[in-house]
C-alpha cells in the first residue's frame, strides 16, 4: 500500500472517531443542560474544538438530533467551515491518493 492511502485511511480514521467524539459531546452536554447541569457541563471551547479537531460534521449532526446550541451563530460558522475544510481536504487527499499527481 503507498503511503498516500495510508494517509487517507488515518485522516479518515480521525474524522470518524473526532465526529462520534462531538456527536456524544452534543449529546452528553444537551442531557446535561436539561438537568440544570451547573459547572459540570461541557465548556463551549471542547464542543468547538472537538468540531475543529476533525469533527464538524459529527458535531453538525449532534446539533440536529440534540437541538443543542443551534441558536448561537459562532457555532454554526465553526462547524459549517469546519466541515467544508474537512470535507475538502479529504478530497484533495483521494485525488492525490488516486490519481497520477506528482508522478
């Protein structure tokens, strides 16, 4: 296997489990602040960060099933550019992987 598709496998390995991670987050935050949740609840830079570190679009879908924190509009140009980054990125990646760039 050339190493161009390792590299894809890894980037897609990390958007698949930086996305579950922000699914679960939204979700876990969400529970937390229909209970009233107080100082125990996810900070605002984790659930962001999540969402930048890979996974926009588990967060962008977290948002949607949980309806948590889609009202704040920060969050949805972080996810939003998030996802078109990650999302362009991996194809940059497969074009790279799979074609006769560079050689």
């Amino acid at each position: 296997m050339e190493y161009e598709k390792i590299i894809i496998i890894a980037y897609c390995a990390v958007l698949v489990l930086m996305s579950l991670a922000a699914f679960f987050l939204f979700g876990k935050d969400k529970k937390m602040a229909q209970k009233g949740g107080g100082p125990k609840r996810i900070k605002e830079k984790i659930l962001l960060g999540s969402c930048a570190l890979g996974g926009a679009i588990g967060g962008f879908f977290g948002r949607i099933v949980f309806h948590h924190k889609t009202d704040k509009k920060y969050f949805s140009i972080t996810i939003y550019l998030g996802v078109v980054v990650q999302v362009a990125l991996l194809v940059f990646l497969c074009y790279v992987g799979f074609t006769d760039f560079g050689k």
